[in-house]
C-alpha cells in the first residue's frame, strides 16, 4: 500500500455532517423540561410521545451496526494485508500499531473498573439511565466463550446479536479473500466499501435528527428520575476521558523513549497539530500539520509520508481503551456483571473493530464503535444514545491522543529504520 492509497482508504466514506451543537442542546432541554414536568400532569402525554420517538431513533442506529462493523472490519482486514506487504517498514510499523492497540485495550479493560471503584458512578444516575435497559442475560462460561467464538451458524450468530463470532468470522472471510485472485478479490472490497458506504449515509440521516432522538431518550430520562442524569453524563465525560489522556500520556513516552526525542522538543512540535486536532476534531483533517510536526522534529521525509497516512488509515490508538470505558460505564449504569470473561470478550472486540474505525468525528462512529464492543460484553445498548449527545466532550481527548500517538510512531519508526546516511536536524 502507497502512502496515497492509505490516505485513500481513510476517505473513502461519503461526507457525513453532525449536528453536534443542536444534539447537546436537545439533550439538555431534555433534560430541563423533563425535570421541571416530573409529576405534573403533563408529563403523561408527553412521555407516550417522547418515549417511542426516543426509542425508535435508537433502532435507527443500533440496526447498523453489525452490517457497518462486518464491512469496515474486511476492509481494515484487506487494507492491513496490503500494507504489510508493502516492505520492511509498513511490518514495523504494523507491528508497533498493533502493539499498542492491544495494550489501548487491555488499558481499557483494566483501569476504567479502578477508576470506577475509586470514583463510583451516582447510584441515583445508575438507576435513572439504567432503568432503561434490558436483563442482559446470563454469563457464559470459560468453556462457552471459547466454543461460541467460531459460529456454528453465521446467519443465526448475527442474527442473535453474538458479536464476537461475527468478528471472527469476516476476519477470517477477509484474510481468505486475499488469497484470490485480483478479479474475484476486487469484486469483494468493491462490495463490503458499498456497504460500508451505504450504512454511513444511513447513519448520516438518523443522525441528522439526532437532536428529536436524543430530546425524546433525554426527557423520557429526566421525567423519571428529576435531574440525577446531569451528574451521570459529568462523571461519564470525566471518566473516559481520563482513560483517554493515559494513552496521550502514553505518546509522550513513546516519543521519549522509543523515538529518542526530548519531551519538549516532541511538545513543541506537536503543538500546531494538536491544535488543528482540537479544533476539527478529525486525525484526517490534522494530516498536513502532522506532516509539519513530523519535519520539525527531524524525521525523513520518506518515513512521514509512508507511515503518516498509513498510521491515519489504519491506527486509533486511543479507540479501543476508550470504548472499552464506555462499554464498562453502561455495564455499571445497567447492572451487568463485569467478570474476567465478559472483560476479555469486550477487548477483543474493541481490538479487532479499531481496524475498520473511519477517520471521522466520534459523534458519527460513536454507536459503531462502542455498540459492537457493549454487545459482546452483553451490555444493553440503550445508553448509548444519551452518551453520544456528549461524545463531543471526550472526542477532543481521542483525537488529541490519537494525533499526539500517530506522530509519535512516526518518529519511532523512523528511528527504528536506522538510516545513517540521512542526516536528521530538529528544530
């Protein structure tokens, strides 16, 4: 894979707009109203309206993830075969994104639970949000986690919501498809791009009238439970973004320590593109002033246009450990039983569907990111729809860390290529 079919496979979704700023507002007048009418008359009318529109546009949503997450994860499949075959330095590079995606999201697994015991979420927010939500069932066994991840039964695997199977199955499906020949494998990725294409521009529409959906969910909330939802959403913000800012940690460190760099110099450097970052909230539109920070920091030129737009394609280091925090958050406002099993079902999938994750603000791939990895833990999906009414909050840390980890990896990459022939000067 060139750098410019990389980039290629990072824009490749059709344009997508979210009404961010109106989402949050619909939710917090929501919320208001909600509050203010609890018990008054009017509420019982309004409630038989608010609820079914809040809960339809849920469906909405919830109806693409398992078509969204089957094709991108062939894609993100595809996509990193090709890369890997394309030298020595795209195996390095994979072989460190790879690492520190498994390290994102055993980091997820392991220190939101902490978090949580150390600061547990307001029990009259757990009740109010997860009073919502469904029995999740029973938890499986060692011997029916290990037995359930190859399905016996694709159709009826997905049709039963049994999301890791469904995983394992397109991953494999996709690794086999490199194995055709060009016709046959192009016929392929042609397909599973125009589904992934097509249930974007479905998602683009529900969200569009994301504001109606998340006024319903949120008045429907607050009439029931008064005002306990505002400090749920606070606490929830604060906790995955704090699961966020250790991975920004983290790119510090690589940078000093695998990349050689001095921790002001990476800072400095960094600065202008984490700006762009912040301001867009997108790693593909910080692409350029990456590109900037990457030079100012003595990187070969070679080395930053390869890994850049490779890291941009395929590399959302921050995705796994903070999906996995909003996975475990709804685990705790629903109930569900967070054992080592349902753990380690939750980070493999938030593994394996970082690979297919579009290079687009969270707002849009919120549900077909944290929705696969909730599924797998058995977790209802219901809060979800309340949690990405303020996804905008800690989608500034993931775009941050993720900007902030992929110039990192650059600069170690390079460094690990060892040309001593091209002489390297920091600015």
């Amino acid at each position: 894979m060139t750098p410019e079919t990389a980039d290629n496979s990072a824009t490749r979704m059709p344009p997508i707009t979210v009404p961010a700023g109106w989402t949050f507002l619909g939710l917090a007048l929501g919320i208001a109203l909600g509050w203010l009418l609890s018990g008054t008359a009017i509420s019982g009318p309004l409630l038989a309206v608010a609820g079914p529109v809040g809960k339809l546009w849920l469906q909405g949503l919830t109806m693409t993830i398992l078509p969204l997450v089957a094709a991108l994860l062939f894609n993100g499949v595809v996509d990193t075969v090709a890369a890997a075959r394309a030298g020595p330095m795209a195996r390095r590079t994979l072989g460190l994104i790879f690492g520190i995606l498994a390290f994102s999201a055993i980091l997820g697994g392991l220190l939101t639970p902490l978090l949580l015991s150390l600061f547990p979420v307001p029990a009259d927010a757990a009740r109010a949000i997860g009073a919502q939500s469904a029995d999740p069932g029973p938890v499986p066994g060692i011997g029916d986690f290990l037995t359930g991840l190859i399905p016996s039964n694709i159709v009826s695997a997905a049709g039963d919501n049994a999301m890791l199977p469904v995983i394992v199955f397109f991953a494999l499906f996709a690794l086999a498809s490199t194995r055709l020949a060009d016709g046959p494998r192009q016929t392929l990725a042609s397909l599973f791009e125009g589904i992934a294409g097509a249930m974007m521009v479905v998602i683009g529409w529900v969200l569009a009238v994301a504001p109606i959906g998340v006024f319903g969910l949120a008045f429907s909330v607050a009439a029931g439970s008064g005002g306990a939802a505002i400090g749920a959403l606070a606490h929830y913000v604060s906790i995955v973004a704090a699961v966020g800012g250790v991975i920004l940690i983290g790119a510090y460190m690589l940078a000093v320590f695998g990349a050689k760099r001095s921790p002001l110099a990476y800072a400095r450097a960094m600065l202008p593109a984490q700006t762009v970052a912040f301001s867009t909230q997108s790693s593909l539109a910080s692409l350029p002033a990456m590109l900037v920070s990457c030079r100012n920091l003595g990187v070969r030129e070679r080395t930053g246009e390869f890994v850049l737009p490779l890291a941009v394609a395929l590399f959302r280091p921050t995705g796994p450990a903070m999906n996995m925090a909003v996975a475990i958050y709804a685990a705790h406002l629903t109930g569900v039983t967070l054992t080592p099993l349902v753990l380690a079902s939750g980070i493999l999938t938030a593994f394996a569907t970082t690979m297919g994750a579009v290079s687009l603000p969270g707002a849009i791939s919120f549900v077909t990111s944290c929705g696969p990895v909730a599924i797998a833990m058995g977790v209802p999906v219901e809060p979800l729809a309340l949690l990405v009414a303020v996804e905008m909050l800690p989608d500034l840390m993931r775009t941050l860390g993720n900007v902030s980890m992929d110039v990192a990896v650059t600069a170690t990459v390079d460094r690990l290529e060892g040309d001593e022939g091209a002489p390297r000067t920091v600015h």
